[in-house]
C-alpha cells in the first residue's frame, strides 16, 4: 500500500514564508525522552531556551531538567496546576518562579521562552518567561534567583528533555509535541529572535533563529526522522546531538514523527471534551480505553464548518466496537455521558450525529440504525485494516470505507453513493468517537502520512488545509479597549487603539459602581443609554464626543451614567464596527435607518414601532440575524433579545430572569436573510435603537450548551479564540448576563466578570472560572450563573482570532 504524505502543502500564514517541518511526539506511558550530558561547563547565569509545544494532557510535566542530585538542580516545567514554571534548588535550598496565568489548552500550539541573566542588577529582570510573545507575571512568594546565581542548566551534568529525573526514578513525563527547541548559551533574549506578528493576519508565528548557539547551546528541529537516533540531532552546528529514549519512527500509527507543528496545526482529540471513562494517548491520537460497558464519546480538537477532509482509523486491539461519527457542537455535555448512538438522547439540546458502527458497518443517524450488511463490513482488529471516512460539509455528504475502497460503490470525489446526503452544511461539526470497553482505536487526519491516497478535493484536519476566513484579522472589526480616568481632575480624553472607527461604544466603569453607558453613530455623539435598567435615552453633552478613526473621545463627565471619572477608575470599553454609511432601509412594513457592515454582521438599526398588530423592518445583513437586542429610547421599557437558540417563540428581557415565550415580541418568525419580524406586543413602544448580529464564521459565534454542575465544566466550541463573551442562564432565576474579555484578564482562568443587567464593579472570583482557548472555551465553574446540572445557557462570542491562525492560550 501507498503512503501519501502531503507535508508542507500549505501553513497557517506564517508572514516570513518560514516553516517547520516536523514536531516529535512525546508519549508519557512510553517514558520518551532526550538525553545528553554536556562535555563542560557552558554560562550557568545568562542563556535562553525557546520552545514551541502542543500539550496532550494536562498536569506536571517537565519540559527540560538539568540534573546533578536531588539537592542540585534546575528544571523548566509545567506545575501540577499547569502553570509555566522554573524550578531551582542549590545545595538543597529551593526557590523558584510560578505564573499566574494557566497553561491548560491542548487544542493548539504554545511558544514558550524562559530569559535567563542572573546577573542582573534588578532582581526582576533576572528570570523573565513569556508565552506567545508576552511576558508573564508570577504568583505571590516566587523568588528570583540571588544575583549572579548559577543555575544548573548549561553545567556539565545530564540534562533531559520530556522528563523529570530524580534518584527515585524518572518522574513528570511530558505529554505531547516539541518542535523548534532552542537554547541559546551566554544571552538573554526575547521571543523577538524566535517569533514575530503576522501584520494581516495577527497571528504569531515562529521565525528561524540566526544567532550565536554559544557554548552549550543547540537546535532540535526533529526533521531527521532516517533512524530512530536521529531525533535528537542538533542543527545548531555545535554538534550537541541528544540520546532519544523509547521513540518509534515506524509506520503509523507508531511513528512519533509527525507533520503537525506551529505552522500547521492538526485535529487530534480533545481531552477536555470527553465524556465518561475514555483515556487518551499518543499525542491524543488512540483512544486508550474505556471502562463501564457504555459507549463514551471524545470530540476532536478541531471543528469544521464547511470544507471537505479525509480520516484514517485502524482498531489496534481485539475489539472493534466503537463508533465513528461526525456530530454537531451543541451537543449535549451531560447525557452525552452514556449515549450508545449518535444522537440517541431525547433530553439532548440539538445533538444531531451520522455515524458508523466500525465493528458491523451499520450506520447510525439520530438513534436509528441500517440494517447488518446495508452499507459496509466491520473493520478487521489488531491494527489489520485502515479505515477511511471522507467528510463533504460543502455539500453535506459521508462516506466510510476500509483499505482503499469506500462502502457501497461510494465515490467522494464525484459525490456519488455517500452513506449520508443530508447533513447542514451551515452547521459545525467535530468528528466523535463513541469508545466502548477497551476499544483501541489509531486516528490520522494526515500528521501521519495517510496509507491510501485520500479522494480527489479532499484534505487534512489542519490549519493549512482550512479555506481562508472571511475575516483574518477580527480585531479589525470588535475589539476591547480599556482606559483609566484621571485622578483627581476632571480632564476630557481621548481613546485609541483600535484599527476602525467604532460604531458601537459599551462603555463601564470597572472600579465601581456606575452605569453601563451605549453610544452608537445613528444616535449621534452623547447619547447615551443603559443595559442595566429601563431608563430612556438620555443627551449629555460631557461624555462620548465624537468617534473617531481609531476610537472616540470623552468629556469629563463623572456622574453614574460617566464614562470618566476623578478618581483613577479603570473602565472597559467593547466596540464594534458598523460599517462606513448609514441608509435607509424600506424591504419592511416599516421604514428604518440602517448602518450595517455585512463583512462582520453587524447592524445598527432605528425605526419607530408600528401601531397596531404586526410587522417587520429590513436589517441590511444580507443574511438572518442570531442575536438581537433593542431598546426604546423615549420610555422606560425593557430591553428585548432574541437569541437563535431559543427560537422566535421566546424573548429575554436585560435582567435576571429567565426566558420569556409568546409572540409579543418576534411574532414566533425567525428572522430572514432581509427581515425581523415584530409581534403585537411591541405596539406604540416608539423610537427604538436595535443592535443585531449575523454568525459569521471564524468571527462571531452565538449557541448554547448544558452545564455539568463540574469544575470539569462543557467544552464550548466556537471554531475560533474568544476575545469576547457573554453568557446567560436560560431557565433559571438569578442568571446574569456575564460578560469576559480577553483584555481585563489576559490569561487563564477568566474570571474578571461584568454583568450587562448590573451596575456593579467589577467582580474577580474562582467561582465563575473559564478558559478561553484556541478553538472555544471551557467552564470551570459550578455556579448558576454559568454551569448549572442539567441548565442550559445561550451565548454571545466575538473572535481574537479565528482557528486557522491561533495559539493555545
């Protein structure tokens, strides 16, 4: 059989063109490490160490440790909490650097730098780490090297990679992929040698090092995969080469040489996104067992939304009784737990899956099975057979198959005789395996090398292979910008940053108590209105003056509604573009005012409510808004909002309370691609400013999902990294309107909360805990006001940036 390798088909935008060919994998159940011991002492008190890594699994884990005794030694790691780490003990005295910020996404690539000159006067500039480019704060009690310390690494002792020694036994394995690994002896440098921003894109992409190695120094690229001893090969020229341990370069699924690195990221599977009793391994590409005599399922780490690809599976045990499905992302983190068919759950919120039973062939679609031998034949055990499943979301179509021939006389590249033929192909999916017993299953999406060459038209899971994003650059059209008000004066100022011309201004005191404040071009500057209350519009000539062209001025107004103040307050600030011209819109039964920007779906609309029974106004997004909200401007009514996915039927006032349903509001119309529809109990509310979204891909996401009442909270997939979010108790009294930036907190957990309902302050607690990561967000709380057993929560997302060109956060 063939082996197709489509290496460097493409990266993920890396602006100098500069690629990485190749990552090692780690497997911390083989004990896979590097050794060497180096010949002399190289600077024990000025290096660099760079690396760019996947995580696999979460906990301690060693990324480098230079070892003499268990009295003497320094190792750079991950804490059992996941957070970066150097860790250093001297003759037995231990001290060392933890930061705040957790590094726990495996969903994605990490570029980590520790900056080391202990001979620094400034104790702070002494040990310096940084993730993707940006330099960390470190917990309370961490301590700096002494000056002029000399730490372990660099001195003629064994030093290791992937593992932690000790005299007691290797401990600590790493979990997951290295690539581009780099010490630098006798300099302490910054990411800036190592890593740049793309301009367009914004993404932070890996540059070749060209500097002096030093002493010491070396660089594994892992590209020499001739022999298993050629892994550890330095490229530096030094001549460094490392010792592997317990590494295979046979064919996959064992070969811990793969394609997947930071320029081209690939699906694997995504540990924090399992259910039930399902274990992982191989850079979470097997499923290692499950236990309970149920089916588990294990989403990918990666969604899709449109495109087509190719997988590759084989069953590496004895058993094959586990199922192959692509199901969509609102699936059900609760009673998904022991679901023994995709979609097979009637309490399920939307759980839609087509699936394959691998050890009989049958398919499996919303709980209903073909008949035994209607489609295909089961897949031989032990690793004998490849299967194959070709995914068509452009067309909505599903084929399976085995060694190089599909079920059924199935044809993907003319699209003849799929399994499936009706899947939404405006939906995101994320391939799920429904693991029974100890089913062993081997997965490849091309990181590999496929062993058949996938169907003309379709390609890999992986960035590279990702079509373009509408949007490249989110922050070009919502971005969050915080500012801080003059202490003691009452001084008018101006807010810049961003890279448009706001149309939207959410403006709210982070400090104190104060009212949220909205102003929007239609309106005009000065106009100001309130999410936390009912209050009408009002004009004050001392606060929003003007948008400008990189954000907007403010007068010295310091009053509840103020977005100033005289006291230092710090403020958040969340823009929105609405496009360059305001029109008026007549497809409705009533005429509006209408400034949209179709190329990121928003729109700002003011219109006067009818009079008498129903009707609708045009929106100007060319395609159907998911989420609304309005407000009228001349009385004290409730905010309304519609939310796709609780439907027409339902509305949400801007408070605490749970849903509300009836027509009074959407007349149970969904809106369309040109209209929102108006119920009669929106009759002579008058003049009314309303805000709607469309979905775009890759920029905004808008969904709901079921709390788990778990710290190990649903995995909320969104096909992008948040930088903006808002979520909210559907059924449930009390539930807040919680709001989360990427700029108030700008690592993880998140949980620095606003409340759109509230006039509070700013709130900084572990009980309202989420992670935003490199493809969605993770609860990690139990509250109800996020991740209540059983409750379901809409929410409102906005990107930083979309899955092609993200970093693990």
């Amino acid at each position: 059989m063939a082996l197709f390798d489509t290496i460097r088909a493409g990266a993920s935008g890396a602006s100098t063109g500069y690629e990485i060919e190749r990552s090692l994998r780690f497997n911390d159940n083989d004990s896979t490490n590097l050794r060497r011991t180096p010949s002399s002492d190289g600077n024990r008190q000025k290096f660099t160490v760079s690396v760019w890594l996947k995580r696999a699994n979460l906990g301690e884990q060693v990324i480098l440790d230079a070892f003499r005794d268990d009295s003497n030694r320094t190792r750079l790691l991950f804490d059992a909490l996941n957070r970066m780490r150097l860790f250093t003990r001297l003759n037995n005295n231990s001290h060392g650097l933890i930061t705040e910020n957790i590094q726990r996404d495996i969903t994605a690539w990490y570029h980590l730098v520790w900056s080391i000159d202990t001979t620094q006067s400034t104790s702070s500039n002494r040990v310096r780490m940084y993730v993707n480019g940006v330099e960390q704060d470190y917990i309370s009690g961490s301590s700096q090297p002494d000056q002029n310390e000399s730490l372990f690494i660099n001195k003629d002792e064994l030093h290791a990679i992937g593992v932690g020694l000790d005299s007691g036994g290797d401990e600590a394995h790493f979990d997951g992929y290295l690539a581009e690994f780099n010490l630098i002896d006798g300099q302490q440098l910054t990411p800036d040698s190592f890593a740049e921003t793309d301009s367009t894109t914004g993404q932070y992409n890996p540059i070749k090092y060209t500097g002096s190695y030093g002493t010491n120094g070396f660089y594994l690229n892992f590209s020499d995969n001739s022999s298993t001893s050629a892994l550890g090969t330095d490229s530096s020229g030094n001549g460094h080469n490392f010792t592997p341990n317990n590494f295979s370069v046979a064919a996959w699924p064992n070969n811990d040489s793969v394609v997947d690195t930071p320029t081209n990221n690939f699906a694997t599977l995504n540990v924090l996104d399992k259910h039930g009793n399902v274990s992982t391994s191989n850079g979470n590409l097997e499923t290692a067992s499950s236990t309970g005599g149920s089916h588990f399922p294990i989403f990918t780490a990666m969604s899709m939304r449109g495109g087509k690809y190719y997988l590759e599976y084989k069953c590496l045990n004895n058993d094959n009784g586990m199922i192959m499905s692509i199901m969509n992302i609102e699936h059900d983190g609760g009673s998904l737990a022991t679901d023994s068919t995709p979609g097979n759950n009637a309490s399920a919120v939307n759980k839609v899956g087509f699936g394959l039973l691998v050890g009989s062939g049958r398919t499996s679609h919303n709980g209903t099975l073909s008949s035994p031998g209607a489609y295909g034949s089961a897949l031989a055990v032990n690793g004998a057979e490849t299967g194959m499943c070709a995914v068509d979301l452009d067309n909505g179509k599903i084929w399976w198959g085995k060694e190089g021939t599909f079920f059924d006389s199935g044809d993907p590249a003319n699209g003849t005789n799929a399994a499936f033929t009706t899947i939404d192909t405006d939906t995101t999916w994320n391939f799920c395996f429904h693991v029974l017993n100890n089913n062993n299953l081997a997965l490849n999406w091309g990181q590999h090398g496929y062993s058949f060459t996938p169907p003309t038209g379709f390609g890999r899971l992986c960035t590279a292979d990702l079509a373009e994003p509408e949007i490249k650059n989110p922050t070009k059209h919502h971005e969050t910008i915080l500012y801080s008000a003059d202490n003691g004066s009452h001084t008018a100022k101006t807010i810049s940053g961003l890279d448009f011309s706001p149309d939207l201004v959410w403006c709210k005191n982070r400090s104190r108590a104060n009212r949220h404040a909205l102003f929007d071009t239609l309106r005009g500057v000065t106009k100001r209105i309130r999410t936390d209350g009912t209050d009408a519009e009002v004009a004050d000539s001392d606060t929003l003056t003007s948008f400008n062209s990189d954000g907007f001025s403010i007068g010295a107004d310091t009053g509840e509604f103020g977005v100033n103040a005289n006291d230092g307050s710090n403020f958040a600030s969340w823009n929105w573009n609405g496009g360059s011209s305001t029109v008026t819109n007549t497809s409705g039964t009533i005429s509006t005012q209408v400034r949209a920007n179709q190329t990121c779906g928003f729109s700002i609309i003011e219109f006067t409510y009818h009079t008498s029974g129903t009707a609708n106004i045009g929106h100007g997004l060319g395609k159907p808004p998911q989420w609304i909200i309005a407000k009228t401007l001349s009385n004290t009514t409730h905010w309304v909002v519609f939310h796709k996915s609780t439907g027409a039927n339902a509305w949400f006032n801007l408070n605490t309370s749970p849903k509300n349903t009836g027509t009074a509001v959407w007349d149970n119309q969904m809106p369309t691609n040109t209209l929102i529809n108006l119920g009669f109990g929106m009759v002579n509310q008058q003049d009314t400013i309303m805000y709607a979204w469309s979905e775009i891909v890759g920029f905004s996401a808008f969904g709901r999902y079921i709390g788990n009442g778990s710290s190990n909270g649903p995995y909320v997939h969104t096909g992008f990294q948040p930088a903006w979010l808002m979520y909210k108790n559907v059924s449930q009294n009390g539930g807040q309107w919680f709001i989360r930036d990427n700029k108030r907190e700008t690592g993880n957990p998140n949980n620095r909360s606003l409340a759109a309902e509230a006039n509070t302050g700013e709130t900084h607690s572990s009980l309202v805990d989420t992670d935003f990561l490199s493809n969605g967000f993770k609860l990690r709380e139990t509250n109800e006001g996020t991740n209540n057993n059983q409750i379901e929560y809409i929410f409102m997302a906005f990107a930083k940036h979309p899955v092609k060109y993200t970093r693990a956060v």
